[in-house]
C-alpha cells in the first residue's frame, strides 16, 4: 500500500541510514552507498559528504541522486525519494553536530566528531529537491 504524503515526509525524517545512490557513469552501475542525512517533511534532504569523495564527483556529474530508506519492523515499510541538486556549501562543524546528533546517543558524539573532524578532511553540504516519490507499506511480513 503506498504511503500518503504525509507518511512518506513523517518517515523520511525519521533518522533511518539511507542507501544514497547515483548515476556511476559510462560502463558503470549506479554507486550505492549507506548515507546519514537530514530531513524536514516539506523541505530538502541534505547530505554530508568528502568534498573529494566519488559520491560528491558523481552527484556533482549527475545533478541529482536518490536516497532510500526501510525498515521491518512493526510493518514493512520502504519510501525512496528522488531528485534534483539544488545547492551545495562547505560542511560546517554545526552539520557534522546536527549529522551526530539524529544518529548518535549524546554520550558518543563529542568523541565521532572529533575522529570524524580529524580524518574525513574536507566536507560539503548536498540539498536534495524531492522530485519523485516511492513508497509502500506491507504489512506485517511474520
């Protein structure tokens, strides 16, 4: 059963890990990779990224990429949205606080940001426009 629109913004901005994909180029399937990001029903998704990484190179070729999110329990329910790169700007520690905030418990974020400052080098912001909705709810599946 597909979600309303409602349901599908609720659970997007719940902190699930997303599969973040993208466009891979010639002779090459889509890049896929687990992503955290960020997300107020009715507005843009944003993704923190290596302003060196192959994702940022790609969603930065493509101009646009597809983040999904799921979960089995209490129902099996899926919502991928995709779309349109509207801006991007350099990561700040207040992104990499808030990232560490949805997905960490408090005790554990002073001691990811410092590792993650110290060793992921360069960041930078990626603003999805949600352009394309897909999104189901199963049912119980036991």
């Amino acid at each position: 059963m597909p979600l309303t629109i409602e349901e599908r913004q609720q659970f997007l901005a719940e902190p699930h890990i997303a599969a973040l994909s993208v466009a891979g180029g010639p002779e090459r399937a889509p890049l896929t990779v687990p992503m955290w990001y960020q997300y107020t029903p009715g507005g843009e998704a944003w993704v923190l990224t290596g302003v060196a990484s192959t994702k940022a190179k790609l969603i930065q070729a493509a101009g646009r990429f597809t983040l999904m999110v799921d979960r089995v329990d209490p129902t099996l329910r899926y919502v991928a949205v995709e779309g349109s790169v509207t801006r991007t700007e350099p990561g700040t520690d207040e992104h990499l606080l808030e990232l560490s905030r949805r997905y960490l418990p408090a005790e554990a974020v002073p001691g990811y940001v410092e590792v993650a400052k110290a060793e992921h080098g360069e960041q930078m912001v990626i603003y999805l426009r949600p352009e394309r909705w897909l999104s189901s709810d199963l049912g119980r599946v036991s």
